[in-house]
C-alpha cells in the first residue's frame, strides 16, 4: 500500500518544494564543455543541497512511519498534561449539581481525593490518545496524497478545503476505533467514585460487568465528538497557516526561520482548537454521561440532557482543547523538522490553472 502511495506522492501538489527546484530555474541550465564555467555548477549545488536536506522522500513508508510517531507524541504527551482539568470537564458534564464550574470542580476535587485525585485516568489517557495521535496524523498524511491524487493537481488546488476535511475524517475514523477502549477505561475512573482508581481495576471489571460493548459502545459518540472535531483541526490549521503566511507574516514561508515557522504553527493550531471545541463539545458531553451509565444509549443520554446540557463545561473545553491543539501542532511540526521530513509550503495555484484562469500568459 505504501509503495503505490510513494509512487502517487510524486506528482502531488502538496509535495515537498525541493522537489520543484528544476521547474523554479534553480537548477540552471546543463553546463556546456564549449561554453562558459561557473554559475550553473553552483547552481547544481544548490540544489543537491536542497535534495539532501530532507532524510526520506514525501509519501514514503519512512515519511508515513515518523508522520505517525510524531502524532504519538503530540497527542499522547499534550492529554496527559491536561489529565487534572479534563476530569474536572468530565464530572462537570455528569454532575452539574454538585461541580458547578471548573474552579468549584477543583476545589471539591482536591478536597475529597487530595492532589493524587487529579490524576485519575492518567494511564487510559495515555495508551489512548497516542495510539489516536498514530492514526490521526499518519492517516491524514496518506488519505492527503491518496485524495489530491485521486482528484488531478488542478482540482485539488481548487477544492483543497474539501480535500482536507475528507482526509482528516477518515483518518479520525480509525483513530477513533483505536482511542474507544482507553476513552471508555478513563471516564470510569475520573467519574464514577469508587469504581477503580487504576486502569489494571477498571478494565477487568468493565469486562466482566459488560465485556467488549463496554469498551465499544462509545465508539459512535466518539464518531460523532472527534469526527467533526478533527475536520476542523486539520482544514481549519491548515487554511489559517495559508492566510497567516498571506496576510500577517511579512515574509515568505521560505525566507522564515525555522523558529519562525514553528510560531505561526502554534497560533495557527491555537485558532483551529478554538472552533474544534465548540463544534465537538456536544457530541463531548453524551461521551462523558454514556461512558459512565451502564445500559444507556447516545440518543437517550442526547434526550436527558437537552440543549443546555449538552454546553455544559465548554469554557473549560475551549482552554483545554485550544492549548491542545496549538501544542500538538507545535509538537508535531518540531518532530518534522527534528527528522528533517519534507514539510510542504502552504500550496500555490498550479501554472496550468493560471493559464487556464488567464492569469499569466
């Protein structure tokens, strides 16, 4: 599957600049014995040095593979750092009554279970979001290329947006699959007193009580919570970087410094985790309930709760998603530029379509 996801990445438009050094006129012309020496072997350099840049091609299995570890880390880490006001978003959603608001949430938290209290569902957490984190980016880097290709440089150009949110939907629908086990393991903990304290209890008993449609029955919510929630993610960061570079940078993404690029990935995954909050939030709040009632179904849990329910605690979820989703990019793109993968620009309009547009001559 690889191999022919290689061979398709070449041509798309989203690849790697260094590849498009011959067509830009860096490469110079081919020197003549006749002729003159000199700029074109400097220009030769150039661009060898531009090809060597990178440590694997775009659209290869080894691009794919740290695409994907990258995604561990930038998940995995960045939820269990935010495990303490996560279970205070949780029982907020379950028990409106008795935690009012995320300060009142800490202040009982800490009371009745102490400091170690706030880290209930660590582990779950954990194993979870980073076996998401390697569906969800190293998914949406093949589904990407698969789709761009599929559709022509031209139309891919053209309705990129709807090329992002295709392929961040179907990478998230695996990632869910993987994420609905932990999910299910961590709101027991973090919202049911006295159920289990560990992953080791909570597991062997939902086993036992329920077995697998304990760890699955959520995986629908999860759809409807994560599926949205990622389209946003990943077509609203990306556009939101294409008009950063446009409108507020001063510069061209290529003059930037590596530091420089990494700035406008954190504001622009801040402003995507804004958006992805509120349109995840509901679907966020039937998970909590449902993960915490046995015998209970999405639409029931949907009924009960009503339209101001389902808001409940989404203040605390824009903070927590927004610092998030601006760390994850952050972390992803840092990992990238770590192992020196190809990171595309933000994509330009194709030569043909300007002719086409009569834009250029």
């Amino acid at each position: 599957m690889f191999s022919s996801v290689a061979h398709l990445a070449r041509a798309n438009p989203f690849n790697a600049p260094h590849l498009q050094l011959v067509q830009d006129g860096l490469a110079g012309p081919r020197s003549n014995p006749a002729g003159p020496p000199g700029p074109p072997r400097r220009s030769r350099k150039l661009a060898a040095a531009s090809v060597e840049e990178y440590s694997c091609e775009y659209g290869s299995a080894k691009f794919y593979a740290l695409c994907g570890f990258g995604g561990v880390l930038s998940c995995g880490l960045t939820h269990t750092a935010v495990v303490p006001l996560d279970l205070v978003k949780c029982r907020m959603q379950v028990d409106p009554q008795k935690y009012k608001g995320i300060f009142n949430g800490f202040s009982i938290t800490l009371k009745e279970d102490g400091v170690r209290g706030l880290a209930k569902g660590w582990a779950p957490t954990f194993i979870g979001y980073s076996m998401q984190g390697l569906c969800k980016f190293g998914f949406y880097e093949v589904f990407k290329v698969l789709y761009s290709n599929m559709l022509g440089e031209e139309n891919a150009y053209l309705w990129r947006t709807s090329l992002y949110l295709a392929a961040s939907a179907s990478a998230e629908f695996f990632a869910d699959i993987a994420l609905a086990p932990m999910e299910a393991a961590k709101v027991r903990i973090q919202t049911q007193p006295g159920y289990a304290n560990t992953l080791r209890d909570a597991a062997p008993k939902m086993y036992k009580e329920e077995g697998l449609k304990a760890f699955y029955k959520g995986v629908a919510p999860l759809w409807m919570r994560q599926i949205p929630y990622t389209m946003m993610k990943f077509a609203c960061f990306e556009r939101t970087v294409e008009a950063l570079y446009k409108f507020v940078v001063p510069k061209p993404r290529s003059e930037c410094s590596k530091p420089e690029q990494l700035v406008v990935t954190f504001v622009a995954g801040y402003i995507a985790g804004v958006f992805c909050a509120i349109v995840s939030h509901p679907a966020d709040s039937v998970v909590s309930v449902l993960n915490k009632e046995k015998g209970s179904s999405a639409s029931l849990v949907l009924q009960r709760l009503g339209f101001r329910g389902v808001w409940k605690g989404l203040f605390a979820r824009i903070i927590m998603i927004g610092t998030l989703t601006a760390l994850q990019w952050f972390i992803y793109d840092s990992v990238k530029v770590y192992f020196r993968l190809p990171r595309p620009p933000p994509p330009e309009m194709p030569e043909s379509l300007k002719k086409k547009l009569g834009y250029t001559e």
